[in-house]
C-alpha cells in the first residue's frame, strides 16, 4: 500500500533522527493497528535504535482518503504505556 507523508512527517523525522526505512517497514508491516476513536489507525512497531536501545515507533494514519495520509510520527521509549496485549489490540 502506499501512503502520502505530511510535512509534519518528513520534519518529525529529520528532528527526531529517524530513519526513513524504519518508517517504511514500520507501513509495509506493523506490529500493531490501534483504531483511536475518531477513527485514526495507529501503527506501531518496536525498534533497535543506533544507541542499542529499543523504541516504538507509532503513525498515525487517515486512511478515509484514495491515498492514505500519514499525519503524524513519532518515537518513545515508554512501550509499556502504548504497546497492547494482543487480545486489548482493536484490529
């Protein structure tokens, strides 16, 4: 599938030193969807950074339009906080 970037997008990227390969696994296969209420899917999937230390890596996606839009990006160390259990995941 492909998907239109933001601005916003390409400038998290840049300011948060997150490779653009990461993002484009993270759209091809995600580890998981989450559907927000408004109806925003979540990708999200965990990664090794350069640093050795392990991220998530969550974009937040309109897919209501021809071309999905990745709206927003970013990464967190606080997986515990937004990584779900598989039978919490609502996809």
């Amino acid at each position: 599938m492909n998907f239109e970037l933001s601005i916003h997008v390409y400038e998290r990227l840049e300011e948060r030193d997150i490779p653009i390969q990461i993002l484009q696994l993270l759209l091809e296969s995600p580890e998981q969807v989450l559907i927000q209420e408004d109806g925003t899917k979540v990708y999200q999937s965990r990664f090794l950074a350069t640093n050795g230390k392990v991220y998530l890596l969550r974009a937040f996606i309109n897919d209501s339009v021809a071309l999905p839009r990745v709206k927003s990006l970013y990464k967190t160390s606080r997986l515990k906080k937004y990584w779900r259990a598989e039978d919490e995941s609502n996809v």
